[in-house]
C-alpha cells in the first residue's frame, strides 16, 4: 500500500458519513466492521456515481479482491466521517483505491485504506481490460504518484 496521505485534501473524491448510535460498540467507539462499511461505502458510491457502473446490466463489471482497513486513532458516534478516495494504482484489468477516513477534526485519518477492484466478463467470469471509458474517467481521480 502506498504511503497514506496525510489530508483529506489528497482525495479527489469525497463524501461524509454519518455515523449512527448503534455503530459504536461496548468500548464507547465505531466497531471495526464500521470503517470497513465506510470504505465500501465510498467506493461504491465512486463507482456507481462517478464510473457509471451498473452491476446489474454491464457486460463487465468490478468485483473486489482485495481490502485493507489500518487503524490510526478511534472514531465515535456522533462523528461525521469524512471518507476520501483517489486512485492509487490503475492495471489492465483491476483498479487499486487508497481511501482516507477522517473524523470531526478532519486534521489526519483516522484510518485508512486499500480497495482492489477487478473488472470481469458477465458470461466467462474472467479478468478483462477496464473499459476504457471507465479507465478515461478514473485517471481524472488518480493520485500524482500513482501507477499504471
């Protein structure tokens, strides 16, 4: 994983998340499993929003192979989370998200992340090339030192 970006600023792409009471466990702070839905909740709305994608109906279509949450300090109800997305790596075939999560402060993550897509063929199944409107449009969200 690429070194993590130290502000929200370094994301192209952002929206909040608010957090609800329930999502706090019995120590006092949001449950590991909620900084996780907060990445594939970026990342999801990324892709429908700003990609196009529709799982439902394209011929191919990303699937997850790989995510990654580090924790760096600890979120809370009633916090809104700021989640930041750019991209950090686009291949032939799969599409490697680094996200940032950020608290009220918005000061430095709070936790950050990996997300690993990888576009397949409806009928085989199998790896394709990222279309390429979809790959035009994701290099407007890539990170300076990314890689392709």
């Amino acid at each position: 994983m690429a070194e993590a970006p130290a502000a929200l600023s370094d994301f192209p792409y952002r929206i909040d998340i608010p957090t609800r009471w329930g999502d706090n466990d019995m120590l006092g702070h949001l449950n590991n499993v909620v900084y996780n839905r907060c990445i594939e909740d970026i990342v999801t709305k990324f892709t429908r929003l700003e990609l196009g994608v529709d799982w439902l109906g394209d011929a191919c279509y990303p699937v997850s192979v790989e995510t990654v949450c580090r924790f760096h300090q600890q979120l809370s109800w009633p916090e809104t989370v700021a989640a930041g997305l750019r991209i950090e790596r686009l291949g032939e075939s799969s599409v490697a998200y680094g996200i940032g999560l950020f608290g009220a402060d918005r000061t430095a993550p709070a936790a950050t992340g990996r997300f690993v897509h990888v576009y397949i063929d409806r009928q085989s199944q199998r790896p394709v090339r990222v279309p390429d409107g979809v790959r035009a449009r994701l290099k407007d969200f890539q990170s300076a030192d990314a890689a392709e």
